[in-house]
C-alpha cells in the first residue's frame, strides 16, 4: 500500500469543476495507518486527497431527478433495514449509485459533501489503494466502477453525485462495498452534517433508468459529525443486498480510509502556513 500525502488527498483550489486524480504508488501495505489527532465533538479531523495526474473535467452524467415517481411511489429502505436489489431486478447487471443532499441554510459557504466508497474483500479491507474510489480516484475495476464526478456545493435538484457500476466486471474476492459521505476539509471549515438535509442515496438500474430502492434519512440521524456510512452493498454468491446503516464518526474521509487499510501519511510540520497532519 503506498503512504497518502496530505497534497494526496487534497482537492486542487482550480475551478469549481475540475479536481485531478489519485497516484496510488507501486505498493502498500495492509492495515494499520497513523494515529489521528484529537478532534473536537462537534468538529472532526481534516481530510484531503490524492493527486498527481492530469487536470480531468467534471463529468457531467448525473442521473435527472425522477419527474414521474411520487414519495408514495417509491420503495424506500429505513435505517436498518435491508433490500435485495438483485431480487427487486431479475438479472441485474449495472446499476447507478446516486446521492443528494441540500444546504439547511442558504447564508455561509456551502457545505462541500462527497461521495466515495470502499471496495472490501473477505477481512473487510481494500486490497489495493484503488479500491478506495473517491473524488480524486474515479476509476476501478477496469472500469467497471466510475464516480461521475465531484459537486462542490450540492446546488440544484437531483443527485449530487453518482457512482456507476458494472456488477459482473467486479472482482469476486470483492464481498462488500461501503458507501459513504464526507464532509471536505472539516477541520478548516467547521462544517458538519447538521448543516445541511434531505440527505438520500438511491440505486438506479441503468438498463431501463428507473430507480429501484432509496434511503431517505431521517434528520434525526445526522445531526452531527463530518463522516457518514451511510450503507452497504453485500454480495451473496450473484445476489447484491444493501443494508441502510447511518452510521456517523468524526475524523472526516482519511478516517474512515485508514480503518478500512489506506495508509494516510502524517507530513511533518513545516511552519508555513498551510494543513497540519491528517
């Protein structure tokens, strides 16, 4: 496993629409990762991301808001809850992953939420640096799995971001896929779940494009915290069943890639002033 450099999990400060992507290095090693410095209860550790490569444009593939399905018509999953996707859609082969929130408040600056997952084997840990797929990492599994791009503010009506994936071109060793939100930069911004609402994620069968399952959270939920599991995709044998999970942590996406095997390198301090340690 190669060491993540805060500049690696950095978003580039360029335009709104354009990050540049993961360098993941020759080799890593499982597990373990640097200790995270204390945070406060309310406000959570700083989190960047990756880079090296080439500027790449926003892609601009954001599944539309459904103009023809009511809140009755949907088939909604609560909070520990789970749903067969495999079931509800004999033969499934590609789905999109689409999520969305939107700002409590419109005074302040937005609150930048990302969407990102880990692709787990057996011991529930990445394999490889790019089974973390994230803003800065868009493309796994050959291409089987892409993340559509990073929204800046949440702005406008529909998903935010989405992740595209082709079942049958994931790695069988691959049981388990948590997907999860993230407040960008926590530590600097202050900026926390509580912060915005309407959060929702939602499974879209991209063979016909209509929507199959959707968590709608409940505010109650979120209240609080910059990292969110938000839920789970579970592989049993061609079956994929999500489980709604909601789970919150402080410490923002470098902890939860840390638990999950990405070894995030702690920089030294070098009296400039830019980000401390992650």
């Amino acid at each position: 496993m190669s060491d993540m450099d805060n500049d690696d999990l950095k978003k580039f400060e360029v335009e709104e629409d354009r990050v540049k992507p993961i360098d993941v290095g020759e080799s890593r090693i499982k597990g373990g990762g640097n200790p995270l410095p204390p945070i406060p209860d309310a406000i959570p550790s700083d989190i960047s991301p990756i880079s090296m490569s080439p500027e790449k444009e926003r892609s601009s593939f954001l599944q539309p808001p459904p103009d023809d399905i009511s809140e009755d018509e949907m088939d909604l999953v609560h909070k520990g809850e789970y749903a067969d996707l495999t079931e509800k859609v004999p033969g499934l082969k590609k789905i999109m992953i689409g999520a969305g929130w939107d700002q409590r408040s419109l005074e302040g600056d937005p609150v930048d939420v990302d969407l990102s997952i880990f692709l787990l084997d057996r011991n529930e840990m990445t394999r490889i640096d790019e089974d973390f797929v994230f803003f800065n990492n868009e493309i796994a599994c050959d291409g089987a799995i892409q993340h559509r791009g990073d929204s800046r503010s949440g702005a406008g009506d529909g998903d935010d971001e989405s992740i595209l994936l082709d079942l049958n071109g994931i790695s069988f060793d691959v049981l388990k896929i948590v997907l999860v939100l993230s407040i960008y930069d926590p530590e600097i911004t202050g900026q926390h779940f509580g912060m915005i609402k309407n959060i929702y994620i939602r499974f879209i069968n991209k063979e016909d494009n209509k929507e199959i399952v959707r968590y709608k959270m409940n505010p109650d939920d979120y209240k609080g915290g910059n990292g969110m599991i938000i839920g789970m995709l579970i592989r049993e044998g061609v079956r994929w069943i999500f489980e709604a999970t909601a789970e919150l942590s402080n410490g923002g996406l470098a902890k939860l890639a840390t638990e999950y095997g990405i070894i995030v390198k702690e920089l030294q301090s070098t009296g400039d002033d830019q980000l401390g340690d992650i």
